[in-house]
C-alpha cells in the first residue's frame, strides 16, 4: 500500500484494489480493510476521499504557523488547522522510553507538565506536538 500510494500519488479505494490485483495480491480488499483500520501509518484524505501517504506529498512542502514566546520557551506547537497535515510526525505516545525525543502530540495539560512545558499554556480545543527540548531556539525561530 504504501509503495502504491508514494508511487502513483492520492488513489481512491477502486484504484487501490485495482492495481493490488494487478500486482497479484489475492485478496486486495482484505489487504485496504487491514490497512485502514490496524495499520498506524502517516496516511490522509484528501477531500474527493483519495488516500494519500502524507511524507510523500508533503516532501519539499514549507509550512507557516505564526508562534508564540510561550510555544519557542517549552518547543511545544499548537496544532491548529495550518499544521494538522503534519501532525503525524508527533503520534500520541510516540515519545516511548525507548525513544523519548520523538516529537508527539497531545491534548492533555498533564503531560505537558510531565515533560517539564510548564510555560506553555494548552488550548484543549487543539493539540500540541510537543519537540524535543532546545529545537525551536536551535533553528533560530523567533516570535517577532
């Protein structure tokens, strides 16, 4: 599925199940059923419903947030709509023990507080994609 969506681009569901067979999968509905619902993947929908792998089309893409003191001082973002198309590079709980540096996002106060953002002040209608300590001032970003 995703070397169909990273080759060809946004597919719809009939233009998945088509080039699977023609691929030779012997149950291509079964293989988009699996992929849709137990596979957590960076994929979107564009509005026609077409599937799309979001690294690929968001590859060279350059997007614009305007931010605050508090979101550089804690390098923690507000998900609003101008960032919701990446925000699959911070899944909840992708920041593990075992990678504790993962961006990830999340919609609770406490784990900001957790994670020592203790300046950042969460709008619970948005998420926040919380980023490894020292990112925001390390790229040079400023609020003014």
């Amino acid at each position: 599925m995703v070397a169909l969506l990273i080759e060809h681009g946004p597919l719809s569901d009939d233009d998945i199940v088509q080039k699977l067979t023609a691929a030779g999968v012997a149950d291509p509905e079964s293989v988009l059923d699996e992929f849709g619902s137990a596979y957590d993947a960076p994929t979107g929908f564009l509005p026609d419903d077409r599937s799309v792998w979001l690294p690929a089309l968001l590859a060279s893409k350059v997007f614009t947030h305007r931010i605050c003191a508090d979101e550089i001082t804690d390098d923690v973002l507000t998900v609003t709509p101008d960032l919701e198309p990446v925000a699959w590079s911070g899944r909840p709980n992708r920041g593990s023990p075992v990678d504790p540096l993962a961006p990830r996002v999340t919609h609770n106060r406490d784990d900001l507080i957790e994670a020592g953002r203790t300046t950042y002040d969460c709008d619970g209608n948005f998420g926040a994609l919380v980023l490894p300590t020292g990112t925001l001032r390390g790229l040079g970003v400023s609020d003014r």
